[in-house]
C-alpha cells in the first residue's frame, strides 16, 4: 500500500500483470475501494485518478445526505 496523493491510497497486486484497486479510508479506517485497473505504464494513472477523486466526491456527498 501507498499513498498516490492526498487521500488516495493504492494497494497493488502484482505478478505476470500489474493490478492496482485505487481507495481511500474513512471514519474509523474503514477503506472505500473506488477503482481497479490493470496499469500498463510507469506513468502515474492520471485518468484513473481523476476517475478516483470524482467517485470519493460523490461517496462523501452520499455519505453526508444519510448521517
């Protein structure tokens, strides 16, 4: 695990292909898995990220509406 930036964390899973599943942990470290991909580059995901940060947006708004 590592921290991609801000608060979005990466946890990779590794062998003949490189999978990662994008989250971020909320209240009481409970993790929301919000993406997964197959990373074919060195380049940092930066469409995957941006994919990342609109869905923890929404999950946040969600979250607030039922509290």
């Amino acid at each position: 695990m590592r921290s991609l930036e801000g608060k979005i964390w990466e946890l990779r899973a590794t062998g003949q292909m490189q999978h990662r599943i994008l989250y971020f942990a909320v209240a009481g470290q409970r993790p929301v898995l919000l993406h997964a991909f197959t990373k074919n580059t060195q380049k940092k995901p930066q469409a995957e990220i941006e994919t990342v940060r609109k869905r923890m947006v929404e999950y946040l708004d969600l979250d607030r509406m039922h509290t």
